[in-house]
C-alpha cells in the first residue's frame, strides 16, 4: 500500500471540506474514540476541530474537518518511530 504524504492528505481533506455536514458530539465521540474532556482539551490546544454553533444552545463538528483530523492521526502513527 503507497504511503500518502501529509501535504497530499491535506489537499484530500480540503476537497472533502467542500462538502459540508454537520455532526453532533455522540458522533465526533464514536468517529473519533476520544472522551468529551479530551476533544474539548485539543479545541483549546488548537490540534482539533473547533465546533460550530447552530444557535443558543447547539453546538456541531464538520463531518469534513473530524474526518481529517482522524486521517492526519493515522498518517502520523509512522513519523512518531
């Protein structure tokens, strides 16, 4: 299996953002298998997605952005050897 470079995901995932779709946290949760304390310690960090407010009280992940993020995890899982 060819090895994609990170400049080459990122370009992926930017053609992906272009279709937008919105995911509530129980799914950010399972696509991810981060903890809700987790996800909201690497929005503050700055190394995940922020979520979009939907109004007053509603708060949602582009589908689009969640999937990157998980695709640059896996794509470091060989730098970090």
């Amino acid at each position: 299996m060819a090895r994609v470079s990170l400049p080459q995901l990122q370009q992926d995932c930017k053609a992906e953002l272009a279709r937008r779709r919105f995911i509530k946290l129980a799914q950010v949760k399972d696509y991810t298998s981060v903890s809700t304390s987790e996800i909201y310690r690497r929005i503050a960090a700055g190394t995940f997605p922020k979520q979009i407010t939907l109004g007053p009280k509603s708060v949602a992940w582009d589908l689009g952005e969640v999937l990157c993020w998980c695709d640059e995890m896996a794509a470091q899982r060989g730098e970090a050897a």
